[in-house]
C-alpha cells in the first residue's frame, strides 16, 4: 500500500482498538492521551517502510540519520571533550537506534514479518522501563505497525510473515496491486466507514 492507505488503514485499528478492546492496558482514557495515541498509531502505519529511502518515512529516517552521523563526525575530529560531557544521553541514544538499525535488511524482509512486531513489543517494554514513558505511545505504535502488515498481507506482493526463518512471502486470498484505483477505492471507503462510526460514538 501507499502511505495514504497504510495510514487510514492504521486509523482504523486504531478505531477498533480504542472502541471494541478498550481493556487493554497500553490504550489511552482521557482525550489528550487518545490524541496522543492515535498520533503514534499514524505513526507506527508507516514505521515499517522505514527499510526503504523511497517511502514518506524513509527519504525522512534516513535523511537525518546521515546527517546526525555527519554532525557526530564533525563533533568527534573538533571538539571530542563533547563525547565525555555527554556520554549517558549519547550512550542511550545509540542504544535506541542500534536496534532498529539491525532489523533493517531490505524493503519487505524483516520490517514487514512478525518477528518485527515481537521484536516491537520487547523494544517497547525496554524503552518504558528506561525512560518511563506512557504505555500508550507503545500501543499506537505498535497498533499502528500490525496495520501497516496486515495492508501490505493483502497485496498481491504479500510479506515474509516469518521472515527471517523463511523468505516466503504470504498474501490473502484476495489481493490487489500496491497503487492501484482498488487501492484507491479502499481508501476512501475505509475514511467513509470509520467517519460514519465516529459520528454513531459521539
């Protein structure tokens, strides 16, 4: 699916998520905190096209990746006394990003497999526990990134749902081709829909 698509389809897990299993611990209660949450689901939708640069998210993950090397490399030649007046926060943050970085693997392999997601939720719980951020962002991100799956699972490419044990990508019985006016049509119906259900909630 394209971003547009990837992330309607993410709002409506996110929908379905806050209205039919609002007992899960990691979902929002107050309207700030759904804000937040639904912002993190939109988010997570396009979290794993991050192992392409041709994606929204991509051109922009690693545009400044390159340039916070760039700017590390600049720091360490001219003012290396930086690194020791910084080192906890500089040491977390590698600690972050070195993860993500060794699940990327090429589009569609381990971004786009369960084992991503399992790898999420683990990411998750360690971030929580390190810098004790609401469970919520956790949610919406990975609410947001089992929908990005499930759209890319009903394209006629399909996903490595067991990536990286088997290579083998899987789709739904009915697909569609990424782009296409089905896509399209998809699309619009599910803004429609999910339209509807919030004017029927309020």
């Amino acid at each position: 699916m394209m971003a547009p698509g990837h992330q309607v389809v993410g709002f409506t897990f996110g929908v379905a998520a806050v209205t039919m299993l609002p007992a899960l611990p990691f979902l929002p209660e107050r309207p700030l905190e759904v804000i937040a949450f639904f912002l993190f689901v939109l988010f997570g939708a396009l979290v794993p096209d991050i192992d392409t640069p041709r994606s929204k998210l991509g051109q922009k993950f690693w545009r400044i990746l390159i340039t916070i090397f760039t700017i590390t490399l600049i720091v360490y030649l001219f003012a290396p006394s930086f690194f020791d007046t910084y080192r906890e926060p500089l040491k977390t943050f590698v600690m972050l990003l070195l993860p993500v970085l060794l699940m990327i693997r090429g589009h569609r392999k381990m971004t786009h497999s369960l084992f991503f997601l399992l790898f999420l939720v683990v990411y998750s719980y360690f971030v929580q526990w390190l810098l004790g951020l609401p469970w919520y962002y956790f949610g919406g991100l990975i609410t947001g990134s089992a929908s990005h799956l499930f759209a890319d699972y009903i394209t006629k490419r399909g996903i490595p749902l067991f990536y990286p044990f088997s290579k083998t990508h899987y789709s739904f019985f009915i697909t569609f081709r990424t782009g296409s006016i089905v896509e399209k049509i998809l699309t619009f119906l599910l803004v429609i829909v999910n339209v509807w259900y919030l004017l029927l909630a309020l």
